[in-house]
C-alpha cells in the first residue's frame, strides 16, 4: 500500500521559530487514511499542526489538532454512521535519541517520553492519522443507541443450570 497521504518535515530545514502547517486530505488521499485506519470510510481529514525546533536541547515540539469524519458500522444495529472526531494533542521528538536508546530506557507510567526523530523527517501527516486513531471508539455506536439484554431463562432455570449447582448435588 503506497503511502499518498503524506507531509514530511526535514528535521535540519526547521528554524527555532514556531511555524504552522494546516493539512487537509484531499479526496483520493482519503481511501489510503481508510485502510490505514480500518474504517468502514473516511470523508474528511485535517489538522492544524505547530512545529517548533529548540537546537539546544535537540527537541521538536509539535503540538495542535486534528479532524476527521469517519464513517463506522455501530455495533449495537450494526448500521453505518458518520461521526466526527476532534482530538488536541501535544508531543515531542528528540532528534538525537536512537530506537536502540529508546528501547534501553527504563521509564514508568508517568514520564514523557520523545518519540526519536527517524532518517531525519517526522511526517505531520501520520501524526494526523495517529492522533485521529487514539481517539476512535472501539466500539462505536450511534449516539443515543443504548445496549440492552435480556436473558432468555429465569433466574431459577439460570441457578439450575449453573454447573457448580450441579456438582453441589452431586457432593450431598
């Protein structure tokens, strides 16, 4: 699968001033989101995304938001839907950290980890699609679509035929 939703930033053309890229897929870019993403479609996709490189520090910041429209199967009526997604999100990349470092690195649950900058780009399209990802319901449903069950058995036929029931029977 080639790769036609793409924007990548080379790291060494970047300037400590923070700059602003808006993105927006345009319509044959949208059916490659699709499979990235596993959705029955996607309509939209757009991010407004700020970039800021500190040297010193060989830290990028990238912080911002993304947009999308996805259609999905609920899960309760197992109808297709358009719902819109909106997530903020924030992260950052250190430019001189390895994957092998990375790996190497012991950290708990709350530090903030830099995702390290690879073969010098970071793609502001994939971290659209990512964003946009973490925020998709697993299971998603129609708003206002409720999940209700009843049992097809009694709560006495339920005990009955409960196989710790049976063993206790079979104990006295």
């Amino acid at each position: 699968m080639q790769n036609l939703f793409s924007y990548p930033l080379v790291v060494d053309d970047l300037t400590a001033s923070a700059k602003k890229y808006h993105l927006t897929a345009k319509k044959e870019e949208l059916s490659y989101i699709r499979e990235v993403l596993k959705v029955v479609d996607v309509k939209s996709l757009s991010a407004e995304i700020n970039v800021k490189y500190n040297k010193k520090e060989h830290q990028i910041k990238v912080w911002g938001t993304a947009d999308a429209q996805i259609e999905q199967t609920s899960v309760i009526s197992l109808e297709n839907f358009i719902k819109p997604y909106h997530t903020e999100f924030e992260m950052l990349y250190d430019t001189e950290l390895t994957v092998k470092e990375l790996r190497e690195i012991e950290i708990s649950i709350n530090d903030e980890v830099p995702d390290p900058v690879i073969n010098g780009t970071i793609n502001l399209a994939d971290i659209a699609m990512e964003q946009i990802a973490l925020v998709l319901d697993d299971f998603p449903r129609m708003e206002g679509e409720v999940f209700e069950f009843t049992s097809e058995f009694d709560e006495e036929t339920t005990k009955a035929q409960n196989p710790f029931a049976v063993l206790a029977k079979l104990k006295k």
